[in-house]
C-alpha cells in the first residue's frame, strides 16, 4: 500500500509521572501500529510532551503545545492518555471529531488496592481520554483551555468548544486496556479534590448558561512554551516499520 497517500496522523500525550504505564504504553502502541490489520498503514508519529516541575499538571497547555510541534507535519491529530492501550480500535482520519474509546472505560477505580469504590464513566457525554480531529477541526475550536491547571475539565471545555464551531461529535467504540491508578478527580469517599471542584466551577462558569463568547481568545492561539529538552526515543524491539518517538519537556510563557 502507498502510504504516502493517506493522511498523516499525529499522536500527542500529556506526561508526567508516570513511568510505569509509559513503559508499557511504547512497546504496546509500536507493536499496534505495526500490526493492526488497517492501522499499521497509518503514517503516524509520536509525542510525548512533559512540563517541567513547579506548577500544577495543565494537560489542555501540554495539548496545544504537542498540536503545535506536529503540525506541519500531519494532517489529523490523536490527543491519547498514556494509560489506554488499544485492543481493536480505529485510528483513521474521521470525518466528524471522534472519540474512539468505549470498552475498557465504562468504570474505573477510584484508588486502587486502597479502596474498592469505581467511577462510572458517562460515555456517552465524554469527549476524553483518546480522541481523533483532523487539524481544521482542532483549529476551528482554538484548541483547548489553557487554564484549567490540575485534574478535569479541559475536555468538557473542548467538546463546547468543537459544538459552539458548528462541529457534530462522532463516536467509534473501540476496545482498550484501560491502565489502573488513583483517581485525581475524587477522594476515596467521592468527593471532589480541590483541582476538580475549582476547574469545574470555571468550566459551568463558561459553559453553564449556553456557549462560551470568549473561546476564541483562550487556547491554541494563546499558547506559549519554550523546549527545555527534547530526546528521540529509540524505538522497541516490536516496532516493525519507522514510528518516530519524542519526550519533548517544555516550559510555559506567560
């Protein structure tokens, strides 16, 4: 198959801390794309995008800072958590902004090994943990929140987003391996944590009584960052065709 042809796909992860799931994430996601019955003649590449320690995990920041490193260099992006690891899915170009998990999502545990207590995830209002634009559509929204700093939220405000630019949301319900951890969002009683409650307020401060006026002043064209560090990973013995690998660390201006 030419894959010169087909639309290159950018996948961009927000990190930090979490060595353990991003140990297997590489090897299970070069082994994915090299095997996958349609996947593997994606043309795709990988970005890893750490902000340096001092300030709170801003996962909407990291985003558009991943978006704006691909760009020129793809033609759809995959903003993708570094705990879900894809058992059939699809990663194409889709017409319509997608999220394409669903199996593997519907519950999550709140504190694994300290507390039995799950979250029910609503699927079918999420717009999270890996979904698919193609550039325009990432464009048109002006990308995500800045300031949404700790847990939650970010994605909330990028779904309205997408919406108030005149953007159906599709849906592909693909099978994942969902990675354990604690929950950032609630305590082990299901309370909010202080990161969740301030950044849900902010987000029905925006979005509660209809769209956001402001949207296009807050996001992908307010972004600022400098590259502290950037390494090319080596890739995993799995990896059967060239699947470029980057940690990029950044630091944010402004």
């Amino acid at each position: 198959m030419n894959t010169k042809r087909l639309p290159r796909l950018g996948v961009v992860i927000p990190y930090r801390d979490r060595a353990e799931h991003l140990r297997r994430f590489v090897p299970h996601l070069a082994a994915y794309f090299s095997r996958d019955k349609n996947d593997r003649h994606i043309p795709v590449r990988f970005v890893f995008v750490e902000q340096v320690p001092g300030l709170p995990f801003n996962r909407g920041l990291l985003r558009n800072i991943g978006y704006q490193l691909l760009k020129e260099s793809i033609d759809y992006v995959c903003f993708h958590d570094v705990d879900y690891l894809p058992i059939w899915a699809d990663y194409s170009m889709p017409s319509l902004p997608s999220m394409i998990v669903w199996y593997g999502a519907e519950t999550r545990p709140l504190n694994p090994g300290v507390s039995k207590n799950i979250v029910e995830n609503p699927l079918d209002e999420m717009f999270a943990t890996v979904v698919l634009l193609k550039n325009r559509q990432f464009e048109a929204a002006n990308g995500y929140a800045t300031d949404y700093w700790g847990w939650g939220w970010e994605d909330h405000d990028l779904r309205d987003r997408l919406t108030a630019a005149g953007f159906k949301l599709g849906r592909r319900k693909g099978t994942f391996d969902a990675l354990d951890h604690k929950n950032e969002g609630q305590n082990d009683d299901y309370s909010p944590t202080p990161d969740a409650a301030r950044n849900e307020a902010l987000y029905r401060q925006r979005w509660g009584a209809g769209p956001d006026p402001s949207y296009p002043e807050n996001g992908l064209s307010t972004t600022r960052f400098r590259i502290v560090k950037r390494v090319t990973m080596p890739p995993p013995p799995v990896c059967e065709r060239e699947i470029p690998f980057e940690m990029v660390t950044v630091d944010f201006i402004g």
